[in-house]
C-alpha cells in the first residue's frame, strides 16, 4: 500500500500535454488542419503539482543569447497515467519539456518531472 503524501505540497495546477496524433480522412490519408504549427499539442489531464526551480543558466550561441532553466516537477503517481519524454508541462503561460520522469525507488507514490525551459534572444 503507498504511503500518504501530504496534499500541502501540491498547490499548482499543471496540464500534461501530448502531440495529438493527425486526423485521417476516410483514405487513410492526413487530413492538413491549415495551421502553420509544426506540432498540434492536446491535453492527457490536469493535475495538482509541486514545482521547484532548480538551475539557470545563460550562454551565446553565435549571435544569440540562450537561456535554460531546469524545473523539478512533482505529481502524484496514478496508475493508467503514463508519462513519457515526449509529454511537456503547461503551467500557466509557461511550456516546460520533459527530459526525465523519476519514479523514486520505485514506490509509486509520486512521479519526479524533470524539464527544461529555454529560450533564445538576439542582442
């Protein structure tokens, strides 16, 4: 049975999202949605969640400064949720992507997000 996890801990609202699979005509075929969007993300579920920023960073790249940040992103484990490097975070404005879930010794209480959020800015 898995040990309780106290509910204060959680006071975020996040949203894990996908790439939503192509919608396909009655051929087979992909349907174009018209957007100019490489990728169109859907919602898997909303979820009450920690987040701890751990580290920042800035560097060039050419002419380009870049900026990193590395966020822990903690949930509680639910069975049937599966969340993979392929998902990413949305909180509030800000779109975290997932470079490594934890599940800590394998106890299946909580899941451990490790995500990154960069950008980059000419000047």
């Amino acid at each position: 049975m898995a040990r309780m996890v106290r509910a204060g801990k959680f006071d975020k609202v996040i949203t894990l999202q996908q790439i939503a699979k192509p919608k396909l005509n009655e051929k087979g075929k992909t349907v174009n949605s018209g957007s100019l969007s490489r990728f169109q993300w859907e919602d898997v579920k909303t979820v009450r969640a920690s987040i701890e920023p751990l580290q920042g960073r800035e560097y060039f790249s050419g002419p380009f400064q870049m900026g990193e940040n590395i966020t822990r992103v903690r949930i509680r484990y639910q069975p049937g949720l599966t969340v993979n490097r392929k998902m990413r975070v949305k909180y509030g404005d800000q779109f975290l992507d997932i470079y490594s879930v934890i599940d800590s010794k394998e106890r299946h209480e909580e899941l451990q997000l490790m995500c990154k959020e960069g950008e980059a800015h000419n000047g």
